[in-house]
C-alpha cells in the first residue's frame, strides 16, 4: 500500500518542519529565560560587588545555550557591561582597601602592587567603570601612583640606611684590620727584638775580628816565604796544628758572623712585611682621627725600622769574604822589609834617601802607609826642647807617587823609567838629622771588608861626614796598637 503512497515526501517534510519549529520554540524559550536573567540585573551604573554572583549566573547561563540560542539574546551587551563592571568593582575594592599616603609603610608594598596589577589587568572600557578613580587623586596625583611613589621612597629610605649601616660596618671592620695590623707591625719592631738581633750580629762581628787577629798573627819566617800563587790569589800553605785551628776557627767566625747578619736581615724583611701589610690597610681608612692617630703610630714604627736597618746594614758592611782574608793574609805575610827598595839616585847611603813601597800586592789586596811614631818634634814644647839643644832628629814624610823626583839630579825621571819605578809604588822620603833616630810605619792591608795592620821601623843615621845607610826592619806595633 505504502508504494502506492505518492507524496510521502511532503509528510516527511512537514514532521521536520514540526520538528524544527519545536527546536526553535525550544531555543526561544531557553535565550528567553537568559535575557531575563540578563534584564533582572540592576543598571550597570547601579551594580555593586553584591550582584557579582548574579552576573556571574548569568554569564553561566548564556554560555550554556548553543551558538543558535546565544544569537536569540538580544541583551548580551548588557551582560557584558555588567561583568565589566563588576571587575571595575573588584578593582575599586581593592583600591578602596589601600591604605592613604600618610598611613603607608613598607608593609603595604605588595597591596599596591597588586592593586596597580590589578588596574593595568582591566580593559579599556573596564577602566572607565572605576567610579572611585577620583580616590586615586591626591594633590592631583593618582592615589595608586603616589602609594607606588611612597613605597619607592621609603624602600629607598630602606637602601640608604642599609648602606649607611654598611658603609658604618665597613669604616669600622676597616679600621680594626688596620689597628690590628698596625699593632703586628709595631709588635715586630720593638726594641727588644733589634737589639737582642743587633747584639747578636756586633758580638758575632767582634768574635770575627778576633778570629782574624789570630789568623793574622806573624808566622815563622820559614812559614812566611811558604806562599803559592794561584789564580789572581795568594794561598797561605798551611802547616801545622796551629795553623789549621786558626783557619778553622775563622771559618767558623765567618760562617757565625754572616749567620748573624741574615737573621738581623731576617727579622728586617719581616717587619717590612708587616709594614706593607699595615701600609695597605691604613690606605683603606677613611680621613679622620682614627687614620690620623694610626699615621703617627705607623711612622714611629717605620723610623725604628729604617734606624735599625742602616745598623744592620753598617754592621754587615765590615763582614769580609773568605778569599777577601786569605789574599789579605798573603799579602801581609808576602810585605817584608825586603820589598821596601830605594831610588837608585837617593840611595840608603845619601843625604836624603827615597823609598819605595808597594802600594798593591798582585792579588789586588791595598797598603796604605801611614806615620805612626816620627821622632821629629811636633809639639810645641818639644819643639823648644829641640830647639834649646840643637838637636833635630829624622823624619819620614809620606808622599803620592806623583811626586817622585829624581832627587840626585834635581829632574824628573823620565817618563820610561817613572813609569816603571813608580808603578804600584809610594815614596818615602826620609830626613836625616843631628842625631840617631827611628820613625815607626804602619800599613794597613786591606782588601774589600778585611783589614791587617803590619809595622815596621825605618833607622836613621844621622847626618855625618860618613853617612851609614838607612836601614828597614819588621817592628812590633806600639803598646797602645792591638796587633792584626
């Protein structure tokens, strides 16, 4: 039968046209109950954070209707505007709660940070609904950015106490490091400990000098010409006990003595040490009276440095080689009286006889010649003496090699044989007198910090129809002249 039906399509039609409109009735009604929801809201000028969750039920309604629903509202504009200005209302909450100016602190800080996030959150539109901006302005400044300001000061005002304190802290943490530096370094220049350390080194440095007095004591004459050349050095050949121990003893003065001096040096580094260390922490004080008062303490401390130092220094200066001692030793021991030779022109035997003396031995060690007992008359009195009994003894007179003359024939030697006499030589001119005499010589013989005294004693015959020669011989020093 059903084929026989013929406009079923049109029945088909007609149940989904019915259909339909029941949808659509459907929808109308449900978009109508959100509208009137949306409609029972107050007027957005009149909403208060009160109707907050009427609004709120009213967004859930609209946003539970299908799109073909939602486009059947007609009021969404007002929805919206009420939900903006619900926001605004929460925002103008929150500034409301903000504390005014004068009552801020630190401890407000994020409040109004959160309320200037919360302001920046809101559109456009929703910034325009905070009825209470005109809260926000004091002295025509928004509330919100002078809270913001206010905060900023007092957190600057937080960082400038900080950093006082700090600076505070750091003024008086420097000024005790400097204190106690100042005091470590005054600590290791006290008296106590120079002198103890300078006592040491004069007392070291005087066993040394008697070491090498021993040392230089006069040997046998067979030990005397007991001499080997070695390079640019004369070496002593030891023999004998005796001879060993000396030489042992003043090695170990040497050793004692140069021990002595670095320990003095020693402790004089370490004080500069902790000068530099006090230096460094007093540049670090701020001008006042604490760096003032330091500044006195650390120039006392420093002239007690540099005072015991120049001692130190001045004591280590006399301190000679090894090798500066033996070459001296050789050169003592190789001066005889046999090396002093006379001008060939004014011989031993002449009226006024030249000497020369050596000035340098070949190991470079120096002699210096000097009058110690000349039996001619220099005090007034005994010049009188003299003088009332016509009695003038002889003399030696000291003089430079540039004063060598060829006596005998009043010239000057030639330039040849001036040279070769006089090279490494010193004159001494002897005076004869009336009467008998004798002129005691020193000579010191030195080489770098060593020293060796050596004398001898020059006869003088007196002036005669027959003149006796002027003789040389090894002297033993004066009584008041420790023998080197």
């Amino acid at each position: 039968q059903k084929k026989y039906v013929t406009n079923y399509d049109k029945l088909v039609a007609a149940l989904e046209k019915i259909e339909s409109l029941k949808e659509q009735e459907e929808d109308k009604k449900k978009a109508a109950k959100v509208e009137d929801a949306i409609d029972k809201l107050p007027k957005v000028e009149n909403l208060s954070l009160d109707d907050k969750e009427a609004v709120e039920d009213a967004r859930e309604a609209y946003d539970n209707l299908t799109n073909q629903q939602k486009a059947l509202v007609k009021n969404l504009a007002k929805l919206e505007a009420a939900e903006n200005k619900i926001k605004a209302a929460k925002v103008e909450k929150i500034i409301d709660d903000l504390p005014y100016i004068e009552d801020l602190t630190l401890e407000h800080k994020e409040a109004v940070e959160n309320a200037r996030a919360a302001y920046e959150a809101l559109t456009e539109a929703q910034k325009a609904l905070v009825n209470n901006l005109n809260k926000l302005l004091v002295n025509n400044l928004n509330k919100l950015k002078e809270a913001e300001d206010k905060i900023k000061e007092l957190e600057d005002k937080i960082k400038e106490e900080e950093r006082k304190a700090h600076e505070e802290e750091a003024r008086r943490a420097a000024e005790e490091v400097a204190l106690e530096a100042v005091e470590d370094f005054e600590a290791n220049v006290s008296d106590e400990a120079w002198d103890e350390k300078i006592s040491a080194l004069t007392k070291a440095i005087d066993d040394l000098k008697n070491s090498m007095n021993l040392f230089f004591q006069e040997e046998e004459k067979q030990d005397e010409e007991k001499v080997e050349k070695t390079t640019g050095s004369i070496v002593i050949i030891e023999g004998g006990k005796g001879k060993e121990e000396k030489r042992i003893n003043l090695e170990k003065a040497l050793e004692a003595a140069n021990k002595a001096a670095e320990e003095a040096e020693k402790l004089v580094r370490n004080a500069l040490e902790f000068e530099e260390s006090a230096m460094e922490a007093y540049s670090k004080l701020h001008e006042g009276d604490v760096k003032t008062a330091l500044a006195v303490r650390i120039n006392a401390a420093k002239a007690k440095v540099y005072e015991a130092s120049q001692r130190i220094e001045d004591l280590k200066g006399t301190i000679p080689t090894l090798q500066d001692v033996l070459d001296v030793k050789a050169a003592k021991t190789w001066l005889t009286a046999d090396k002093f030779t006379f001008d060939p022109e004014n011989s031993a035997e002449s009226e006024s006889p030249i000497i020369y003396a050596a000035l340098k031995h070949e190991n470079q060690t120096a002699y210096k010649y000097t009058v110690v007992e000349n039996n001619k008359a220099e005090s007034s009195k005994n010049i009188n003496i003299f003088r009332m009994s016509n009695k003038r003894p002889g003399s030696v007179k000291i003089e430079e090699r540039r004063m060598l003359l060829n006596i005998g024939k009043g010239q000057r030697l030639n330039k040849e044989q001036e040279d070769k006499d006089a090279q490494d030589k010193i004159i001494l001119r002897v005076n004869r007198g009336n009467e008998n005499s004798s002129v005691m010589i020193k000579v010191e013989v030195t080489k770098g910090n060593a020293v060796a005294e050596k004398y001898f004693k020059i006869n003088i015959p007196k002036l005669d129809t027959e003149l006796l020669p002027v003789t040389i011989e090894k002297a033993e020093p004066p009584k008041t002249v420790a023998q080197s």
